[in-house]
C-alpha cells in the first residue's frame, strides 16, 4: 500500500488524489493519535469508519479493534478495500449504502470516524447526517472528523504561493487546485444555497493562470482533469461548527499541517452533549506507529526485490 517515501508529505502512492487527501504521513500518524486518545481504557471498542478510505480502516484494524466500514459507492468499496495492508480481516464489516439510511441500533459505537464527510455533502444534507451521528453514537463515545473548511476572516494568498508551495514539495495536485479555488472564492461555480461547487467550470481560471505564464502545460492538463472529476461543498468552519454543536461538544479542532501549512483542512473532534471528559496528555499505545509502519513495509519490499 505504501512506497518509499520521496517527501515529508508524499509517503503513499494515494497522497493528493482526489478522493485521498487524508494520505500524508503527518496526517494518518495524526489520526493514529487521535485514535489511541478515544479509544484509551475502552475494551473491544466498536468503530464506524464512514467512507472507503483504506488508511483510516488500517489504522483501525491495526488495532484488533472492530470495524463497520459504510460507503454507498460499491465501486469506490472494492477499489479502495484493495489498497488495504488488511484487507478482508474478519474485524470488519462492510455495508454498501447511504449514511443517511444506516439502520443501526442507538448507542452502537464507541467511535466514529470519518475524512471530507460533510464537504461530500450538499449542505442541505447536514444536519440530517448530524441527527443521524447523534443516534447511533454512544453517549461516551467519539466523533473524529476531517474536513475542509475556510474561515470567514481567511486571508486569499496569491496564486503565485500556492503554486510554489506546489512545485517545491509543500502541496499536493489536490493542496494547488483548492488552493487557487480558495483564491476565487467569487468565481461563479457555487450554488449559493447548498454551498455545493461544481469545479468544472473553474477550468476557465486555469486556463487564465496558464496563459499568463503561471502554469506549465503539465499543471495545466492536470489541474483540469481534476476539475472535471471533482465536486465539493465549500464549507464555512464557523458554520460546520454551529451544525455540529446541535448535539456535539467540540473537544479539540485542530488545523490539520499534514496537507499542508496554508491548507484548510480541520481535525474536529467531538463528543455528545454534556458528556464525560476525554483525559488529558494520554500517550499513544504506539508511538510513530505510521512512521514505523511504514518502515517495516518499505524493508519487505525491499527484501523482496
């Protein structure tokens, strides 16, 4: 699942994808924290993974701990299930359907995880998902999310940074179009209702950026091939956190540097209402277990050439 690492922020072949912006190393070994935090003191935790995302179910999994994985694109489901170091481990089960239809019983998870959920969603849709979090959630249980969203007072960095930081190793494919996307937060591809963008349009920018000399030729065909692909609900994060806080308590939002240092992606991670506390400064059972992973993984496949 993993090669070599060629960069600090490129350490697997999925990093900057479309649909794997969760793929740094600084990321996952931030979502392995987090992880060891919700789950301390908590035997055979039952964990809800919400989407494909292989990182997520591995660090999951890594632990013996058991696995609900919910993602209504069965295509997405089998692609990503085999990019998985533990693939078809009988901790996890698999349900092909939409979030907004799980049937599960109240108070069934002890976590619940997730990577660009509500920025997947038209902003009509979110606090439907919330209600249904909110359910099937136990009452000490943890709501770990990573999501894209700018602030109203944001700075707009000029497209020359962003395609920079590109160029020298700092941002991914993905990191640069959000990033010039950001920059433009007027252009007309948003629908002012549900927030939801619809990025093909904003070729017209790229092409813009292109002619002036800013892009390469290369940038330029990429960046455009991502548009075509790419939909995403452009989130303000004071709103998020006002859906969020109808039934959750914000315990910790942290900016998350894994994608980036002017990226705007967030860790939110929340507990029901008026819950128990979640205990300070709890070591990891497994310090730089990412890092570490990925080691042992680069050593064998060593071994094997």
């Amino acid at each position: 699942m993993f090669t070599k690492k060629q960069n600090p922020l490129h350490a697997t072949k999925r990093y900057g994808q479309v649909d794997a912006p969760s793929v740094s190393e600084e990321t996952l070994e931030k979502y392995n924290d987090f992880y060891n935090r919700m789950t301390e003191g908590i035997e055979n935790p039952r964990v809800l993974v919400l989407g494909a995302t292989p990182e997520l179910r591995d660090i999951v999994l890594s632990h013996g701990d058991k696995l609900t994985t919910v993602d209504r694109n069965s295509q997405a489901l089998h692609i990503k299930s085999k990019l998985m170091h533990y693939i078809n481990n009988e901790n996890e089960t698999i349900l092909n359907e939409d979030w907004l239809k799980m049937n599960f019983k109240k108070n069934s998870f002890d976590v619940i995880i997730g990577d660009g959920v509500f920025t997947a969603l038209d902003k009509t849709l979110h606090k439907s998902l919330n209600d249904k979090l909110h359910d099937i959630i136990k009452d000490t249980g943890y709501l770990l999310l990573r999501e894209g969203a700018v602030t109203h007072a944001r700075p707009r960095y000029a497209p020359s940074v962003h395609i920079h930081e590109y160029r020298t190793g700092q941002y991914s494919l993905f990191d640069l179009f959000f990033g010039l996307r950001l920059y433009n937060i007027n252009f007309k591809s948003i629908d002012d209702n549900t927030r939801k963008s619809y990025l093909g349009k904003f070729h017209e920018k790229i092409d813009e950026y292109y002619q002036q000399g800013m892009l390469s030729a290369r940038e330029r065909n990429e960046l455009i091939a991502l548009a075509e692909e790419l939909q995403h609900t452009l989130l303000h994060k004071e709103d998020l956190e006002e859906v969020l806080r109808t039934f959750f308590f914000p315990k910790q939002i942290v900016h998350d540097i894994g994608s980036g240092h002017l990226s705007p992606w967030y860790f939110f991670l929340l507990q029901p209402n008026d819950k128990i506390e979640m205990p300070e400064n709890v070591p990891s059972e497994r310090v730089d277990y990412v890092k570490d992973f990925l080691a042992s993984r680069n050593d064998s496949e060593q071994a094997e050439d």
